[in-house]
C-alpha cells in the first residue's frame, strides 16, 4: 500500500496563540505555569509534558474554530478531560509543542428524558455529577469507577471506561446512544440521538468511543439511563483458590441469573496493604484466607426471595468448600464497607512503595492459568516482587500490579517495567487475552499495541486514522500512529 506521510507539524506562532485566546474569551485560556501545571502530567506522574497554552472552550462552537484554527496551522491538538487515565493518554509530550483542550467548562447536563430513559450531557460533566442527576430524577446511571469524583464523561467516552459494573451494564460503548464531537478538520459531527435502534449504515460514533482523542474532540453525549436498584445484597468470601472463585461465580450466576451485578477479587496480600495504610477499614472474616470475592447482586423491586436465594447460595458454596467463610451486609453502610476494601486498593499500593500496573483480560476460565504462569514469571524475571493482582473475575479483567520488593530501590525497581510487561502481556496474549481490557492504550501501551495486535488489525486502526486525521494533528502518538 503506498500512504503518503502526514505533513509534518508546526510549532505554535504567536499569531495562532492569539487568535485561540481570542476565541475562547478572557475565561477561556491560560498560560500560567502554575495553573497548567496539574494539567502537563498524568495520573501515575509517568508522563511530564509541556505546552504554550491551556484552553477552556465553554461550548462546542469554540471548540470548533480553535480547532480549525490548529489545523490550518498544522499544529497537534491533546484533549484533555478529567485526567484520571492510566496510559498518559492525556498530557502532551514534552517537546512543548501542542496545544491542550480542557473541557471543563462544557459541563451542563441538557436534558434527562425519563420516558426514553436517556440523559444528554456535556463532555466537561464530572461522572458523579452525571450519577447525581440521573438519581434526583429517580434513575440510574451504572458507569462507576475510582475517580469518578474528578473524571469527566467525555473522557469517560474516549476512553471506553468500564469499571464495576461491567458484567451487568457494559462499558461506555453499551452505555452511549449518540455523540457531538469536533473532528480534526475542525466539522462538528452532530450525532445527539437518543434512539435505540438506528440501522443506517456505519455506526460512525462507535469509531470515537475508545479512540482516545485520536480521531476528534468529543463535546457531548447521549447515555442511557436505568431504572436505580432499589435492593442490594453485598457479600464478601473468603477462598482458599481461583478456581474455587470461578466456581463460586459460575453458582452465583446460575442461582441469580443477572441479578449478579459485580464479582470481585482480591488476593490477602491485598487486603492486608489496605487494612495496614487506608484508615477505617478492617479485615472482616475472623480468620485469613488466600483470596476474597465482592459479589454483589441488586434488583429494581422489592424481592424478599433475592436475600433467601444469595442465603441459599451462600450455605451450598460452604457447604460444598467453594466458599471458606463469608460475611453478608446488613445494611448500606456496611455495604460501603466491604467495597472501600476493594476499591482502595490501589492507594493502599502507594503506601508500598513502586508499582508496575497492569490493565488485561483473559476469557475467565483462564484467569487460574493466567495467574499461575504470570505470577512465577515476573518473580522469575524480578526476585521478591509482590503481585497484587485484583479486579472484576465477572468479565475476566485482571489489574495485574506488582509491588516494589523490599529489598530494591525504586528507580531499578521502575527500570524493569518494560521487561516486566512484556512477560505478562505475552503471558495473556497467548491465553486468547488482551493487553488493556478498560485503561486503554494511550502512550504507556502503544508499542506493545504494534507488537501484539494481529498485523490486519493495526493497519486498519492505521487507515481509519489517516482517512480522519490526514495530518495527524488530534492527540498524535497515542494509541496508534497513522505509518
């Protein structure tokens, strides 16, 4: 196939810089090295970038012309939302170069329709706040992570997020019906449908869910909306082994069909960093166990045989000796409990020194095999290194950590990461895996992308980009690149 390389970029003009600030307003802009600065480095501080200017664009039209305005000039754009990403998907490079879009001030929610069961929301929208207007209108929206106290939806939509309520819900791309976005040649592709079915040919939104600001800059978004549960049974197990964890979730599925809405795992050394460094949390079975599963089951009515089914499915699993011991919440704060063990996780990690973290999926009945050969080739490759493998068994994604061995410094502890991940994405790769299974590729993945993806795939994914992106100009060096 001949392509003819993207025309190289320019460095920002003082004469284009004025003309974005002038588009945006007096609000819109800033190039104070102090307020930039949260702005310029990733979420795992991997990544330090630089930039001439910080733009604020308070609407999609402003979007639209600064855009237009970089692309007449050929200079590179990096969107930005809430900046909570896991690959340094979000800050520019260091060269200094590109100019960064921060869509914070788009963050009005237009409309909640609870006949169609749908809300339309700008992109700078914070996801709780998204969650807190689905509530006051007696809906429900399932997307719930970590950060969704800082992240913004229209990240959350670049990114394809998943989070913990996956295996009933899906991840963002189940969870949008329509999209408003900026494409790089500055057009305003207005898809804000709220239907649900819509056969017209490609679903073009589809290409920009996931892209992760590479084929343009989303504004808005239409997602759907559920009815909220209003029964929650929360239980936490101890396991003696990964296969009994599968066994316990292939019970729980058969027992309570799609009333299961999470299934989480743990391993000891996990909880123990928690219970040692977040405050308030304790270890809640009398006794340690190897591993510890979350199911969680909810309904949208008042079921009394719920509790008795999970009751009835919890004395089988010990019964049985899929499940050691387990405790059951009584109550919502309880229930806030056992998921603050699990989702502190990674800040409990912190506290442990330097972490190598990993982001895949395995078919589930892989995930024991996974584990068992990940584990013995990363203590192979790094002595003493501690796994902290944890995350969502119900849709086989695993955040495959590795903690700092005691006896190493961080510095030659961190020099290791490529090596290190390199064995453990072979290591799912060969399980019929994936190397991201809701982080995404970014910057940190995009090499080991080009190693690992299917030779076909990549040079569609490179078509796509050219055809939308000829000058490679929206977040270039991301994901993938247009060669």
């Amino acid at each position: 196939m001949n392509v003819f390389p993207p025309a190289p970029h320019k460095t920002p003009t003082p004469e284009l810089l004025h003309a974005l600030k002038n588009a945006v307003g007096k609000k819109g802009w800033s190039d104070d090295p102090q307020d930039m600065a949260p702005h310029l480095v990733d979420e795992r501080g991997l990544y330090h970038g630089k930039s001439p200017l910080l733009l604020r664009p308070a609407n999609v039209d402003e979007v639209a012309v600064c855009v237009r305005l970089c692309a007449e000039s050929r200079v590179p754009i990096v969107p930005q939302g809430g900046n909570t990403g896991r690959v340094g998907g979000s800050v520019p490079f260091e060269h200094g170069g590109e100019i960064l879009f921060c869509l914070s001030r788009i963050n009005r929610i237009y409309e909640v329709d609870t006949v169609n069961d749908t809300m339309t929301v700008g992109a700078g929208c914070i996801l709780e706040a998204v969650q807190g207007a689905a509530r006051n209108a007696g809906r429900y929206f399932p997307l719930s992570l970590g950060s969704q106290g800082s992240c913004q939806i229209g990240g959350n939509i670049a990114t394809n997020a998943g989070g913990n309520a996956v295996l009933r819900y899906g991840h963002m791309r189940e969870l949008v019906l329509g999209i408003e976005a900026v494409l790089p040649d500055g057009r305003i592709y207005d898809s804000l449908k709220s239907l649900r079915k819509d056969n017209t040919g490609y679903d073009l939104k589809q290409l920009l869910i996931g892209s992760e600001g590479t084929l343009g800059i989303i504004t808005s978004g239409v997602l759907k909306l559920f009815s909220p549960p209003v029964e929650r049974h929360t239980v936490f197990a101890g396991i003696s082994t990964l296969q009994a964890a599968l066994d316990f979730f292939a019970r729980a599925r058969e027992t309570l069909d799609d009333a299961v809405t999470a299934f989480e795992l743990m391993p000891r050394i996990a909880l123990e960093f928690v219970c040692a460094h977040i405050p308030g949390t304790r270890d809640p079975l009398a006794a340690p166990h190897s591993f510890y599963v979350l199911c969680e089951a909810t309904a949208t009515r008042r079921d009394p045989a719920l509790a008795e089914a999970l009751h009835t499915l919890l004395g089988t699993a010990l019964e049985d000796g899929l499940v050691d011991n387990a405790t059951m919440a009584a109550g919502e704060t309880q229930a806030q409990a056992l998921w603050k063990l699990r989702e502190s996780v990674p800040e409990a990690q912190k506290h442990e020194g330097a972490s190598i973290k990993h982001d895949i999926s395995v078919p589930i009945a892989a995930i024991p095999a996974f584990m068992d050969q990940a584990t013995k080739r990363v203590i192979r490759l790094i002595p003493g290194v501690r796994v902290v493998a944890f995350g969502h068994v119900g849709d086989g994604n695993i955040h495959f950590n590795l903690s700092q061995p005691k006896n190493v410094r961080r510095e030659a502890f961190l020099s290791r990461w490529e090596e290190a991940s390199r064995v453990v994405h072979d290591t799912a790769v060969e399980m019929g895996g994936s190397i991201s299974a809701e982080h995404g590729i970014g910057r940190l993945k995009r090499n080991e992308l080009v190693r690992l993806a299917d030779p076909l795939e990549l040079e569609q994914m490179r078509a796509i980009k050219r055809a939308l992106d000829p000058n490679n100009i929206m977040n270039p060096g991301k994901l993938v690149l247009p060669n």
